[in-house]
C-alpha cells in the first residue's frame, strides 16, 4: 500500500500524566502575568529568564544523557513539554532552536569537548542558538550555499551571507551551514558545519530584517573573513549535507507546526462566550476535530522518533497539513466575530488578531516551504 | 493474517458484477454467506463474547478492508450491532443487522412503534440494533416495514421503516449506535482514501500527455503530497474515534467522525480531479469510491450534529479550558 504510515503514538503512561500535570502547574505559575497578546507571540515569544527556570526546573535537554546535564527522558515526555509549552503561549525563544536542533546535533555530531562545553549550558537554559542555514541566493534550495570557510591552519576563515537568522541579535550561537571545499555547483559536497560564537567572532556583523508585522525577529548574519577556531566544525568536514538533513528532521517534527495561532482559538471561545450560535458551535467542533487529529498525527511522529524510526516523510506531512490548519484559524475566526485586526490595540481580540494575521503567512516559508514539503512527500510516495 | 483472508475473498467475490447488482439493490447472498462463514460479524467481540478478540489495529485494519473494497453489504454496520448486542447482553444477529438511533418512537404497552430513518439495506436485514433513550433494543425483521424507499449516494438501498413491534428483547444502552456507527464508517472512509490514492498514483504513473506521465508534473504531484495528507488525518481520525468509542467518549468520536468526514470530501476531490474524465464514469473502478465517500460523510450523525455536540462542549470549556479539553480527546 502507497500510504505512509502513522503508527498509534504510544498510550500516556502515569508518569507522562503526571509530567503534564507537574508541567501545567509550573506553566500556570511562570506565565501568569503574560498577556494573551504575549501569548500569541508563540514560540516567538523571547525570554532568556524564562528559559533559565526551564533549564533549572530540569524540562530542557530532556532526553539527553545525564553526562550532559540531559534528563534521559523519553521523546514522547518531551513533545509534551514542547506542546504544553505552545498551547499555554509560553516564550520558548531563547532555548527553542538549541532545544530543538543544536543541542540534538551537537550530541549526535559533536566532539567530547564540544558535548561538555555546549550541551550543559543548553540544559540549563543558559545558551540560546539561531539556525545558519539560509542565504540571499539560497533559500529552499540549500545546496547551492556560497558561504565559504577556508582552513588556514589553527582557524577557519569565514566569507558570506546568511538571512533570516531568528534571534541572532540576542542568541549566542549559530550553527552555520557552509562551504569548506569546492563551489555552489558541487551542490551537497564539500559543505560542512560550524558553531559561530556570535558574540565574539571577528569579522561577523549582525543587521536587523525587519519583517511586515514591524518586528524584528530576522538577522542578516554577514561574515567577512571572520576568524572562527578549528576545533568549532561541528561533525566532520564535507559531511554537512547529511548533517544539516538531520538536523531539519529535528525542525520539522514537533507540534509547532499546527499550533502558532492556537492563542487565536483561546480568544476567540472567550469572546463567543455567552453568544455562542450555531454557527459558532459548528464551527469550533470542526476546528477541534482538525487539531485533534494533528495533535494524534505528531504524537505519532513523536512516538517514532523514540524508536529512533527515520519519521521524515510523516513530518513533512505534519508540518503541511498543520500550517493549512493554523493559517486558516485568522478567516475562521473572521467568520464569526467582526473584528477590526489592530497591532497596537489595548483590547486583547483585536492585538491577538493582529499578530496572528501579521505573522501567519511565514508559517508555510520557515522549516521547508510547502512546496518542498509536497515534493518531499510525493517523492516518499514513489513519483519521482 | 484475518487481513489476508479477508483480501483473498473481496477480491474473488466482489468483482464489477457484484457492485452493479449492489447497485441495482440486489442483495448479494452467496458474498454475505462467504462473510458470515469468515466469522466477519463476530470480529469486534472479545473472545469470551465467541468473537476473534482482535487488537485494536486488526480490528481497524479490518473495517479499513471493508472501505478499500467498497463493501456495498451492510458489514460494518453488522459488526458494529453485535458489539452493542454482546455488551448489553441481548441476542447476536443471525444475518445482516442494521445501527440505528430514533428518539421519537412511540412506546407504549409494551409496543414500539414510529418511523427510523434510512436504514442500509433495511429490508434484507436479520435485525435492528436501535437505540430510543437509554435503551437499546433487538428488533427483529418481523418488527417493521418499510416506509418509504431511499437510496445512498453510491446507490445502494436506504429505506425508512416502519416500527411496529412487541418489545421482547431490550436492556440498558451501553453506548450509542450512532457513535458506533461513525466510528466504523470513519475507517470505511481511510480505506476508501487508502484505495483512492493508489489508484490515483496509478492513473497519474501511466497516464502520458505532452509527452510523459501526468505525475512528473510538479503540480501533479503537490495534489498528491495533498491527498496522502488527507488519507493520513482519515486513519488517525478512525483510530482516534476507535479508542474514543473504547472509553465511551463521545466527544472524541466526534473529533474523529468529523475529521474523517472532511478528509472523504477533500480526498474525492482530488482524487477525481486527478483522474481526469474516466474517473467521472462507471468505466473506472474509482466512482466505487468517490461515491461511497460521497454517502458515508453524511451517514450516522450528520456532520451538523456531530460538530455542533463538540463545539458546543469546547465553547463550554471556555479559552482557559480548551486546550485540556483538546488533550482528553
């Protein structure tokens, strides 16, 4: 059979219930003066002091060895973290990337001394990454990154432009994808990955991009003959390909993929409370129904991932289905509740509405276009 | 191992002969024999109650073969009522039987009487699994007549009958019919889906115009990535309603009924859609499928009714409730 199978996520057992209990409680405490237009904000939202208590708390580097300040827990007891974390609106920011995929990466990749000096540091929710993936000419199409790192003995000589780089004005490090041999027609071979200190680099500057909401989220990252020591490649030299290929599995497989605007459903129950028509109670049930069954789908994902189980295709799947879902909840809302959408309104629908209009088309551009995305699945589904 | 033998028997004896007689409303005698010797109407009871006790995932890999065939027999709907007759202690059928659920019976001195409403192959089943209130009865064949005719959307009987029967098998409702009865249409409709998409990936694989096959086109393919999409949120949908209707939650039946409901629309869509003019005719096997789809989205429970019994619970939860009400689904 040509279908791609989603095997049932493994049954809550009483210690998940009892972590999401545990969890819900210390969400309640450390959020409870957050706006819901802060909430909104999603795992955008940036807050080095509440990272810190994540770490503290023991809910970051959750399934790493003990060794490296992880909690050798189970990736299924992480996603519930992960989605604890983004239903309540929690500003997952500062340690999201380095959580989610540095961390992951360095501990599959890393050198001992790079395991010992990064991933305790994550774990306590002290380090914050962004992703040095992107390029002005290479965007979907990563193989064609220019970027360059030349070896001149004890250093790596780094030339080039990285954009779109989350938080790289406030994080503390990137791992940059780039070329250590060869040019952008040799396409995936001889790229490699480095971990650039991006407080300390010489010859790296930083620019602001502001996106369409007026925020300033996106870096452009530019390195001319930046001086960056040896011993930070990460992995081994012309190996980046497969490297940063496992490192995006890590990016597209969690439940941020269907709930960025889930803030948006919260307000909008609040608001049809007390009115609620047919028309709202038939629209709410299918809403509910929809993510439901996303939730159920990347638990699975989550399942499979703890059998070590390649889960690309399935996350693919996810992250399609669930950008459609969270870009449709702005016009499903609309349809209810006439709302004027105001970025600086002191009322809480309209602030949220906003942001959530503002910032919901990038939901099907970050982590794989959905065009990519479909080509990847119908590639898994035999067609090319 | 059941999923073999059931494959090997629809593939003998469910050919294009069959589903046009279906078609026509003949019933099908020799295949709902062949069903009966399976064991298929016993496969959802545990093996205390003399069923098969399959595992969840056989039990929905099951009633998913049932939707990859377009099983026009009331099959599912069979299974469904002698899990319910097994819980509540009543008799099992002793042929095909039907779901139903008809709050405005009339009941009195000990008669049942009044309408229900479009019934699978009413007049050829055994017995009705029919639910008024908080009970559920065993209605024999000799219980009704029928009212008035009616036919799904694939074309198959749906008759409204006529109650009349002296109550002599009823007891306390374990759970609702129709709750059953979306339940096992949700995995009739990933089966469908799972059907239709290989077909489709067949049709696009071979079929050649501007000189190559239609599924080396990118857009081609975007529809495709679209449809496993679709056929992937159907089975988690079943699987979500399966162990929903396990714990007797109807709401979680309910998420489930509705997403496999929407992803029936969409999935036929495409799928017809990429299929070109054939897959509008009866020359090609997909109208089994689209058509089914078509009539099983709105069977048991409108998709009105379902999501206004969930919605209505979500917007009770309120905004601060709504997400722990999203995880007990």
């Amino acid at each position: 059979m040509s279908a791609i199978p989603f095997p049932a996520p493994p049954a809550d057992t009483d210690a998940v219930i009892a972590l999401r209990a545990e969890f819900r409680a210390f969400l309640d405490q450390q959020l409870k003066d957050r706006t819901p237009r802060q909430r909104s904000d999603n795992w955008y939202g940036y807050d080095r002091g509440f990272s810190r208590a994540m770490g503290q708390a023991g809910y970051l580097g959750m399934t790493w060895p003990k060794q490296y300040g992880g909690h050798e827990r189970s990736a299924f007891e992480r996603a519930v973290i992960v989605e604890e974390c983004l239903a309540a609106g929690a500003p997952v920011g500062a340690h999201w990337i380095a959580d989610r995929q540095s961390g992951p990466s360095i501990l599959k990749f890393g050198t001992e001394a790079q395991k010992q000096a990064f991933l305790p540091r994550i774990a306590s929710g002290e380090l914050s990454f962004g992703i040095g993936m992107s390029e002005p000419d290479s965007g979907s199409d990563l193989a064609a990154t220019r970027t360059k790192a030349v070896k001149d003995g004890a250093v790596y000589r780094v030339t080039g432009t990285k954009v779109w780089t989350s938080f790289a004005h406030e994080a503390d490090y990137v791992i940059l994808f780039c070329r250590t041999s060869g040019t952008p027609a040799d396409r995936h071979l001889g790229t490699s990955q480095l971990l650039i200190d991006l407080k300390n680099t010489p010859g790296l500057t930083i620019k602001p991009i502001i996106d369409l909401a007026g925020q300033h989220h996106f870096n452009e990252m530019h390195f001319e003959d930046a001086v960056v020591p040896a011993d930070m490649l990460l992995g081994e030299e012309g190996q980046g390909w497969d490297q940063v290929m496992s490192e995006l599995a890590f990016e597209r497989s969690g439940p941020e993929r269907f709930l960025s605007s889930i803030e948006l459903m919260v307000q909008l129950i609040e608001v049809l409370k007390g009115r609620d028509s047919d028309a709202a109670q038939i629209t709410v049930g299918r809403v509910t129904a929809r993510l439901a069954v996303l939730r159920r789908l990347s638990r699975s994902v989550a399942g499979m991932l703890q059998e070590h189980q390649n889960a690309n295709l399935q996350a693919a799947i996810v992250k399609d289905v669930g950008a459609l879902f969270e870009q449709a909840l702005p016009d499903i809302a609309r349809e209810l509740i006439d709302a004027e959408p105001d970025p600086r309104a002191a009322g809480t629908y309209a602030s949220v509405l906003a942001n959530i209009v503002h910032n919901s088309p990038s939901w099907s551009l970050r982590g794989g276009t959905r065009e990519i995305l479909r080509g990847i699945i119908a590639r898994g589904l035999g067609t090319r | 191992m059941l999923a073999e033998m059931i494959t090997r028997l629809f593939e003998r004896s469910l050919d294009n002969a069959a589903q046009t007689a279906a078609r026509e409303g003949q019933w099908l005698p020799a295949l709902w024999t062949e069903v009966e010797e399976m064991g298929l109407p016993l496969a959802l009871l545990t093996e205390d109650q003399g069923g098969f006790g399959l595992s969840f995932a056989e039990a929905g890999e099951t009633l998913r073969l049932l939707g990859s065939h377009a099983m026009p027999l009331p099959v599912a709907e069979t299974m469904a009522a002698n899990q319910l007759f097994a819980a509540a202690g009543l008799a099992l059928a002793e042929g095909p039987a039907g779901l139903a659920r008809a709050d405005d019976l009339t009941l009195s001195n000990g008669r049942l009487t009044g309408t229900v409403a479009r019934v699978a192959w009413g007049e050829q089943l055994d017995c009705l699994a029919l639910a008024v209130g908080d009970k559920l009865y065993r209605v024999p064949r000799s219980g009704w007549t029928v009212a008035e005719a009616g036919t799904s959307a694939n074309f198959h009987p749906r008759p409204s009958l006529a109650i009349d029967w002296a109550i002599d098998a009823e007891a306390a409702l374990p759970w609702c019919p129709l709750a059953s009865g979306a339940t096992v249409r949700a995995f009739q409709i990933a089966g469908a889906l799972e059907a239709a998409l290989e077909m489709t990936l067949n049709h696009t694989g071979t079929r050649v115009q501007f000189g190559k096959p239609l599924q080396k086109n990118q857009v081609v393919q975007h529809e495709l990535a679209k449809l496993a999409g679709e056929l992937a949120c159907a089975t988690a949908a079943a699987d979500l309603a399966g162990e929903a209707l396990a714990r007797h939650d109807v709401l979680g039946v309910a998420a489930g009924t509705l997403r496999a409901r929407e992803a029936a629309t969409a999935g036929a869509a495409i799928a017809t859609q990429m299929h070109g003019a054939i897959g509008f005719t009866r020359e090609h096997r997909l109208h089994l499928y689209t058509t089914a789809l078509w009539a099983w989205r709105d069977e048991f429970g409108g998709q009105v009714s379902w999501a206004k019994l969930l919605g209505s619970a979500a917007l009770a939860a309120g905004g601060p409730g709504y997400w722990p009400m999203v995880t007990a689904l």
